[in-house]
C-alpha cells in the first residue's frame, strides 16, 4: 500500500461509462448491478477518486459506450453479440434520462470525454489514445462499470497500447461476484500494474 | 475509362468535410477555395458523384473534421500546426452555420457519419475503419475538400489500412493549382488505385 | 450445431501462439498448461481444425507472441506486469527451440503470419487487420494458446475492430479450469460469434 | 533557428528507410534519388544528425519499410499502387545486399528497430506507436527517405497520432525538386512542427 505513487505530470483517472442506465436507481441495467455494486459501495467509491482526482489538479477523462440511436445497427452486415444486446435493449439510448452521466460524474468544464466507443474498450475506435498523448498521460486510475466488459477491455487496450494502469478493485461493479472475480482476480492482474482499494489510493493521490 | 468497374457489396463513396465554411458562399474558408474550386465545378460534380452512388444504392460514408469548440486545445501539450490553425481560425465552429453540412450533402437517413476526426485523416482516431469494415467495403470513392490536406490523408490511410480508392479529381478543391497538382499527380498516384474524371466514375457507378 | 455455417471467401482460421513453449512436451510453459490440454485434446483437436481449413482452401493466418530476445525490455519506461512475467521467463527466446512453431503447426507456404505481438493480442501494434482486410476476411474461426490471455484478448480486439468469430472452446487451453470457464463462459461469449467444438466446426468447415 | 530547443526525456530521432537500395552507389533505386541526394549532402547530413542523437544519449529509433520476399503480394485481393510497384521491382528483397542498412546507419545496440511497414507510414500496422510511448517520447527528430512518399507518410502519421516532428530539411531526398518542393514546402509544414537544417538541428541537440 505504502508503494502506490503517481507522477502527476503524466497521471490521470478514466472514468467508464458512469451512465444512469447503469449506476442510477431506475437505470436499464441498474437491477442486474445493483448486489455488487451497493455491497462494495462502488458508486461512493468513484465519487471519492474522482474528487480526490479534482483536488489534486489531475485532469480527468471520461470513456463512454455508444449511446443507442436509430439506425445504428440495422445495416451492419457483421456485429458482436455483445452489440446485438445493446442493439436490443437500447441501452444508453440517445436522448434518453438513461443516456445521460450520473449526476455525480458530470464532466466538469477542462475534462475529457473521448468519443463513443461501439463495443467494449474505450480505445477502439475512438480519440482517447489521441487525448491522453495530447496531455502527456502514461499513467491511468480506472473506476467505472462494468468490470469485466468495458473496464476490463479498457485496461487490455491500455496495457497493449503502452499505459501502465491502476484499476480501483472497490470503484467498480458487475453482474454477479464471479464477473467480478474473472476480471479482477484472473484477468486484469496481467494488464494493470496495481489493483488497490479506494483507500489506497485516495491516500497515494492525496500524497501528490 | 472503360476499365473502371466496381463491385456494388464492396464499394462506397466517401464524402470528405462538405461543411458551409468550406463549399458555400460565405463560409470561412471559401474565399480561399473559390477560384480552384470553380475552375473545375468541384460542387456540381460532388453532388453528381453522391446522386449516382444513392441513385445505385451505395451506402454512403462521410468523414468530419472535428467542429471548434471552445477549450479543444487550450490544455494539449503538444499540437501540430494545421491543428493550431484550426483553434486560431475557429473553422466548423460548433453551433455555426460553418459547422454544418453544405445544404447539397446533408447525409440522408441511413447514411453514416463517422465521429469528427481531429487533424486530416477521415480514419485516425475515428470509427470510419469500424464502420467500412462493419458494413463489408473495401473499395472507396472519394470526393470533397481540401485536396491536399483531408482528401490526401484519408486516402493515404485508406490504403495503408488495406482499401482500394478512387479519387475523383474534378470533385475536389484546394487553395492553388500549385497544391491540387501535389496532391493529385505527385501523391495520390502511389496510393489511389484510381484518379478519374466525374464523368468517368459517374458513368462506372451508373453501370452498376 | 446444424446452423454453423461459414462464407468461404471471408473466412480463415487464426492460429495463436503454437509455440513449442506451450504446447510441446519440454516447452517452459507447457508443465503449467499440460493438464487441461490433455483433458480436453487440445493439440490434436487443434490439427484437426487446421487440417479441415487447409482441404477447404481456406487461407490459414498465424499470430505469434513476440520471441524475447535480449534488450527488448530494459529500456522500457512503462511495461504491463504479463510483458515483465514474459520478461523474466524468456517465453519463446528467439533462436531457441522453445521459440519455434511446434511441428504440427509450422506454416505452409502461401499462409500468412502476423508480425509478432508484445502483449496479448495478435491485432495490437501488427499487421493482422492489414492482412486479414487484403484477404477480404471479415469471419475468424480462433484456436490456439492460452484461452484467457492471448486468445481472448485476440478475440475481443477481433469484435471491437468488426470481425466475426468463432472460438474451438476444445481447441484451446489454460492453466486452469478456472480460468477456462473465466474466458470460454463468462467473457469470450459477449465477443464471439460462436463458441463451438472442434467436431461442429470441422463438419461446418467440411461442407464448403 | 535559435529557438529550436527539445527536452531530452522525450526526444528521439527517426531514421526512415536507410537502406543499400535507396542510399547507396549500386542500390536499385539510388539512380533515381542521386541527383537529389548529392545535391543536398543527403547522406552525411543523415550522419551529422544521427551522431549528434547518439553522443547526446536520445534514443534511436528506425522506420524500414518491408523487405520483399516471394508470396508477399500474390494471394492479396486489394493492393495499392505504390505495393505493386514494390512487388514489381522487389524494393529491398529480402537475404539480398540492397535489403541491408546501409554501412553508416546500421543500428547500434540498445537502439529499436519497428517493425517493417508494408505501405509508407513507419506506424501503420507496426509497434512503432508502442515503442515511441513506452520510451515516453513524445517529440521526433526524422531523416531519411523518400520525402513525399514514407517520410511525408510518417510524419502525418506521426500527428495524426498526436507526436510534435521536426523534420530535417536536408537529410531526405527524393526522385525530383518537384516531389521535394511538394513534401517539404507544401505538405509537411502542415503537420511538422519544425522543417529545419541539419545545422539548426544538430546545434539544438548538441545543446541538450
């Protein structure tokens, strides 16, 4: 715990899909989410990363999944069967209250929100690779949803693209506790450098 | 001329930044572009090129640089100097009538409008690949603005990233004659499979 | 099982990483992957796979981790904790036996291997996509090494950058049934297409 | 010229394409770039700059495109011009003197080679982006050749990708003033953020 240090030059916390479809009571997926996410407090837990983000002048950037508009799908003679759920539901439909950021994760005015990514990573397909070379980032703080979907996929993308990652184990949620196990226990130990508590890393944050 | 043939399940035409600030009579840009872009008709021949691929059924692909919006650049720490132009110029300002499509090309329901692409290229850090891959094309036919900067750039990413592309040399424009000539018998030669004439491409996709 | 059925002239098997290091008996990892390679037939299942591809005149695509070789690493400013393991290990050392395809797997000429990859996904930072797009292949049907980490990575990367796929859930393997189950269960069925055995998609290979 | 300044932990010079085939008396495309070459001191001036790198400690990096070998292009359904033309003529065949570095610029230990490229860009469908981020290098310093074709390509590729590039004005080449004029004078000021002597540049370094 006490090895957790950031250079703040080249540090930042991505925060993924903070959605009220997700994170939101009465969000499309919020009932599917809800046992893992209250029991770990991951909703509170973001909020204390990304304010101890804030207060440390770390400029924050946002990933966040296609919001579903009409017509998206229809033409596509190839899709993902993740896609075609997303297709189905509407989730993050454009437009919509489902659609919007949680209101404690609006993007404050000199934050980043990269472009809408179609699948799971926030990388592909997107200028998020662009944005943080812009600013200079090496380093990222990953909180948000869903662990072994977009965090998880994020976090690959990142590790293969160059970045060295912190992935906050309790600001973040999933379907079930084995979800979250695969991503956090089996996965995502290969591709991020640390995975540390809220605590942990409020604390190395704060220490900047 | 006779030679040229597409396949219909693999071609598609790319409309390159058909904003009001570049094509239309009182956009920013324009008095710039007026006297290359009127020598040889690049906007009637653009509207030609777009009526025979809709009129054909080709699916129709538009790549969009990214329009101004206050605080884009301020916090980059790096930036290269079309880039800078941009934020000096404020050119596809966001909310302005130069920010939106010339009234010829507004994209018709079920079109596709990749994400806005923030130097030159139609494809860097956008999903204008994902989208060409998802809907199966290989073969692009390119047509918009400018000759040199945007057309160039997408159509030498289009061939690193494994496209064959037709460029259409009398639907395009650029500041000079100087400029037109490197980009379409100095450059686009080694990476367009095909430089050709309105009448020749309009007369290919007709055939289809 | 009857509703497999692929398009010739977009489909190829990928192959990855059939290194003697993970799949021959001497090879460094092979002590750790052995149990359930055996239990489920891994290699054999893997031949037969690649037979049925190779009589179908399916083009056959190989991606393949980077061989370590000296100085790759020390440089480094920033690396991910699976490229320090590869570090450490000398995981298939250039030169080395271990390094070398496992004899079953060695390419025939006309079959097209990617560059290598520093991570775990045959896309990132190669020329797969290229490959794969000069071929016109928009379907992958994956086998190979090891299921969580190169496999699913390749197959997430596959979905995010718009292939179809199907994974050879007995034509792949792990360190552990745990870890299976994470990567065949849990996260590959969001990104592929198909999970099948190798007895479906040799019979769906064979009737092309 | 005096404000030319780089900040050494995230500088590096980019060597493009210095092969036997290009730069040296007997290499089958030197007959075409000599004129030029000799006109402008090409060569040495390459020299002056990569000594220069090496005695103030930058990192070295090197671009080459791919050397041809036999079934390279064959089975391609979708080829560009400049590939066939690649094919045609076996540019930098593989195992053959003409595919080597040329004596001067072969890379000395500790320096990083990408990948080959198959097109122009030294980061298309390559690790070059990977390397450049996890050495932290953020700035270019590119020599080499051809000036309207890999260097010009590299360099939009580079800020596309969000690098800052300084190009050395008389340490590349090409077949024709024109196509010189054409990538120097009318192209790279688009993207380079410095077009500058050898002189001007080995001073800056020589300052690090």
């Amino acid at each position: 715990m006490s090895t957790l240090a950031y250079d703040k030059t080249i540090t930042a916390p991505l925060v993924i899909d903070p959605y009220n479809d997700f994170i939101s009571e009465g969000g499309k997926a919020w009932p599917r989410i809800q046992a893992v996410a209250e029991a770990n407090n991951c909703v509170s837990h973001m909020v204390e990363v990304l304010n101890a983000a804030r207060t440390a002048k770390l400029r924050v950037f946002y990933a966040m999944h296609h919001r579903y508009r009409p017509g998206d799908y229809e033409t596509w003679r190839y899709i993902a069967p993740i896609q075609r759920m997303a297709w189905q539901r509407r989730t993050f439909e454009h437009g919509t209250w489902g659609g919007e950021f949680h209101p404690d994760f609006v993007p404050a005015p000199g934050e980043t929100v990269a472009q809408e990514h179609w699948c799971s990573s926030g990388f592909a397909n997107t200028d998020l690779d662009l944005q943080l070379k812009k600013h200079g980032i090496h380093q990222l703080i990953v909180i948000g949803l869903i662990a072994h979907t977009c965090v998880e996929a994020t976090v690959r993308y990142a590790a293969e693209l160059g970045y060295e990652v912190t992935v906050v184990r309790d600001a973040t949620a999933d379907y079930s506790d084995e979800m979250m196990h695969a991503a956090l226990d089996i996965n995502m130990p290969n591709y991020a450098n640390v995975i540390a508590s809220t605590e942990e890393v409020v604390a190395a944050i704060g220490a900047l």
